[in-house]
C-alpha cells in the first residue's frame, strides 16, 4: 500500500475509535402526527423542525385544511407565525392560533419549498375546537354558590355553639343532707307494760289462744 492509503486508513481509524461519525444532513420537516381538542374561545401552538442543513433560499409556512379547501397561515389579530433557531442546520416554526372558534377545526401541516422547487411537508396536525355548554358554567357557579353558602352556616353555627358554651355557668352543687335516726311518734304506738295490773290482764287474754284446741 502507499503511503497515502495508510494515512487515511489512520486517520479513519482514530475517528472511529475517539467516537466520531461521518453522517450527511439530509433535509427534511419534522413534525409528529396528532389530533388536539381546544375549547371555543381558547388558544392553541404548534411547531414543527425543519432541518435545511445549512442550505439558503428556502421558504417555510403553515397551511391549513378544511373541507377540502387550502390556505396559508399569514401573520394576522388572530394567527401569530414566528420561528427560532435550534442549531446551524436547523430552525422551528411556529404558528400561534388565538380565539378559536368552530372555523378554526381542521389540519395544520408545515411545508417547506427548496431553492430547487421541491417541497417537503410534515405530519398532520388535527385541531378540534369543542363548543363550551352554557349551562355547564351555570352548574358550576351554582354549586359554588350553595357550597359558599353551606359554608357560612356552619361557621355561623360553629360560632353561636362556641358562644353559647363559654356564657353558660355550671349551677352549684346541691349539697346532701344528713338524715339523723328517725323518731317514731309515740302516737303510733300502745304502751306495751304500763303496770302489773295490765301485764296481768293481757296474760289471761292471750294464753288461752294457745291453750284452745
């Protein structure tokens, strides 16, 4: 081999070996496949990476189709077309879509035309644009009314409770009374002996009761 073979074998190698990659740029529009549903009344950005490879005399835009009909994106109140740059061999562009309404649904597609008059086109993006129920919003400021209200009467009564227990005084306590022995009236009773003349007449009234057969 000649000394000029082995130095590029050399040099190929050492490329190899230090991690590096000999790979051609190659010019496209990036841009993945998708379907967004937006709200009426909202906003809505999409972007898509075209990657020109340092090429010159190119032109990108967003187009947008509905119903078989075509056009393209122009900066206007309600559609917003900028772009960044990533790197050197390539660019973002943007398209900002505001206020949306039921005109707005549709595909967005990002296309390029090359200085050779070649185009390139990226994936479809699908926007829905859903209509918003007026009754949905009266729902939910109705419930945030009853909610609100529910609140304030707990925290009203939570404060009467609280109120109502510190004012109200604990009543004394009744103190026991003593009961001391009974007296049993002396009315009640007859006197059992009162002489031995009676003693006597109550023997001979009650012993012939268990004598008797």
């Amino acid at each position: 081999t000649s000394p000029d073979v082995s130095v590029c074998l050399c040099m190929y190698m050492c490329l190899c070996l230090c991690g590096f990659s000999v790979s051609e740029c190659v010019t496209s529009v990036q841009s993945k496949r998708r379907e967004v549903f937006m709200p009426e009344g909202s906003s809505v950005s999409l972007v898509c990476k075209i990657l020109h490879c340092g090429q010159e005399g190119w032109r990108g835009a967003w187009r947008f189709t509905a119903k078989g009909h075509s056009t393209l994106l122009i900066p206007s109140a309600r559609h917003h077309v900028s772009n960044y740059t990533e790197n050197a061999n390539s660019i973002n562009l943007l398209v900002t879509v505001q206020s949306l309404n039921q005109s707005d649904s549709g595909a967005y597609q990002c296309y390029v035309k090359w200085k050779n008059n070649l185009t390139s086109a990226g994936h479809v993006t699908y926007v829905n644009v859903t209509t918003v129920d007026p009754e949905s919003g009266r729902r939910l400021y109705h419930r945030l009314l009853v909610c609100g209200a529910a609140g304030l009467c707990l925290f009203l009564v939570l404060g009467l409770t609280c109120c109502t227990s510190s004012s109200q005084r604990l009543a004394p306590p009744v103190p026991l009374r003593r009961r001391g022995p009974r007296k049993i009236p002396l009315s009640c009773h007859q006197p059992l002996v009162t002489s031995h003349n009676n003693l006597a007449e109550m023997l001979q009234a009650y012993v012939p009761l268990f004598f008797t057969a």
